[in-house]
C-alpha cells in the first residue's frame, strides 16, 4: 500500500481525490486544502481520511509516499519544492510552473533527492492519443502537420490566461507524436474579456525538420470542441474527445506526389478512400493517470511525463507568452 496525500481539493483536485481514493494499492492518508468549506466537504464524502490545512503536518509523516499537487498554479512549485524536499516523490498538476528556471530546479532536485517527479499532463495518458501515437510509430500516418483546438464558452479565468489555462495539453500532446520539442512559437491573441488577459489565442509551433503544430485554444466561442487532427500524405486521423464512443476517424485520404515530373496535374494524384473507425479503451484517462502514478513509486519506473516533459511545455509556454507580447513574432523555445 502507498500512503497518498493531495493537496488541492477544488474543481479538479477533487477528481484527484476520488480517483487516488479508488486505487486498490492506495491508502488515501491525507486531504489538504485552505479553503473551510472544501475541507468540510471532503471530511464528509471521506470520513476515514485526515482533513488539514497544514502542509508541514502531511509531509512529517513518514508513511506518507507520494504527495499530489492539485493547488493553484501560482503555487506549484513552493508546495512541489516542499514536498521534494521532505523525500516524497510528486506528482504536480498541469503547468508544472509559471516559469522554466522553477521547473528546471524542482526537475534537478527532484533527481538529488531520488524522487518521482510526475507531472498531470492528462492526456498523454488517453487510450485516444495512445492509439494517434502507434499510428505515427508503426508509419501509418507519416505525420506532416498537426492543429489542435480546445475551445468552449468557459471558464474565464482571472490569474491566467487561455494560452496557459488551455494550451499546456496540447503542447504535450504534440511533443509526445512528434517525438520532440518545437523550436520556435508564433503566437497571436485576443483579450475581450479582460484587458491584458488574452481569452482567445492561435499558435504555430514549428519544428526543427520543418513540420508544423496549430493551437488554437478559446474560452470565449461558441463551440465546445477537443479535437486533434493529424494529417500524412498516406493517412489522415481525427481525435474529437467531445465525442462519446466513436472518438477516432481515420481517412484513407492522401496525396500522391510523382517525383521528377513537371506540372500539377500529371505531378499529383489526390486519394479518397473509406473511413475507418477503430475500438478504442473507454477507461478513465485521470484513472490510468493515477494508476501510472502508483506503478512509478512502486515499480521504480519513470513517468511518462516526468518532470523534463514538464519542463519542456514550461519553455514552450513561455515562448508563446513571449511571442503574444511582441505581436506574433517567432520566439526561440529555451534550452
């Protein structure tokens, strides 16, 4: 049994809460929270776990293996530091920071300490994106470009904006069918709602090959969409997660380029063939998140998204960021 503690019970901590709650090999010790009213409720919906709003009390218990971090981002990497610190391995919600430099500290003692250091980017873990992965591995879709949109009438967030709040699952999810990190961001964005607080943005993530991402994340549209499209000149694939069973599509569609020859019409053939919709897990994403979790600290494994993945969509982030100040402009990622 691995003695958790989670730190963050609101709007997403308390999904943590439930799925950590429901692993066979857990013993749920702790539930940490600021806030009165969430610790009450929690103590109601789990009488036999400890209520605090003490950290140092969570992380000077010794049967205490693993601490999650599911508090606001501003404060990830002091409440990750700490836990770092005291010898429990971590596993630290999406952004792992608000900066590279605190991520890229929190990796390295991470590495000091000999802890796990996993980072909640969720939909790494989705048996969708698991599938768009083998495709890509196996070359069946060799992939060319990417765009992904993540949009919705909702929630405007105040501290962030939904470049930040949005964009770091798709950054992951781009990193991961690529196989590496973009090296430049263009970013461009909209602030509607709030002056400086940019609710709508569209990035261009370019590679080093030459290959290109497209982002687009919104909090203000009419659409409520999940999607990722991946395009091959054999193969094309659609991962629309609003969809509640049928979530994968993939089109026999393609161009066919003939080399040597002149003129467009004798130069390529366009292909359209039938769809394909294949059987995918319906399991739990966050479920087989925080299961992978426990199998790192009991198996001795690293995480799929360890802290260095964590790291690597920070620089990224703040790419963007950095691009959104200067108009669009192409910006380095940092190394």
């Amino acid at each position: 049994m691995v003695g958790i503690a989670v730190c963050g019970a609101g709007n997403w901590g308390k999904n943590l809460v439930r799925n950590f709650a429901g692993q066979p090999d857990v013993e749920l010790k702790y539930i940490c929270d600021l806030s009165p009213k969430i610790r009450q409720r929690m103590a109601g919906q789990y009488p036999k776990v400890r209520v605090t709003d003490n950290l140092a009390e969570v992380l000077a218990d010794a049967t205490v293996g693993g601490v999650v971090v599911a508090v606001d981002v501003p404060y990830h990497f002091a409440v990750a530091k700490a836990v770092l610190e005291a010898g429990k391995h971590a596993f630290v919600e999406k952004p792992l920071t608000l900066r590279a430099l605190e991520a890229e500290e929190l990796v390295n003692l991470a590495a000091a300490r000999g802890c796990k250091l996993m980072v909640g980017h969720l939909l790494r873990y989705h048996p969708a994106v698991q599938f768009l992965k083998q495709m890509v591995v196996e070359g069946q879709v060799d992939l060319l470009y990417a765009y992904f949109q993540r949009l919705n009438l909702g929630i405007v967030r105040q501290n962030e904006n939904a470049w930040w709040s949005l964009a770091p699952h798709d950054i992951s999810i781009a990193c991961y069918l690529f196989g590496a990190a973009p090296v430049t961001v263009s970013a461009t964005g909209q602030s509607s709602l709030q002056p400086g607080i940019e609710d709508v943005v569209f990035a261009h993530l370019k590679f080093a090959d030459g290959r290109t991402a497209h982002i687009h994340v919104s909090w203000l549209d009419p659409h409520k969409a999940r999607k990722v499209t991946l395009v091959g000149s054999r193969k094309m694939i659609a991962f629309d997660d609003m969809e509640a069973s049928e979530k994968i599509r993939i089109y026999d569609k393609g161009a066919d380029v003939k080399p040597g020859v002149v003129g467009y019409a004798e130069a390529i053939t366009l292909r359209s063939g039938e769809i394909r919709i294949p059987n995918i897990s319906t399991e739990e994403p966050l479920a087989l998140e925080c299961r992978h979790f426990i199998e790192c600290i009991t198996k001795d494994v690293a995480p799929q998204s360890d802290g260095l993945d964590g790291l690597q969509v920070v620089r990224v982030l703040e790419a963007g960021s950095a691009s959104l100040a200067q108009g669009g402009a192409p910006v380095k990622v940092g190394t």
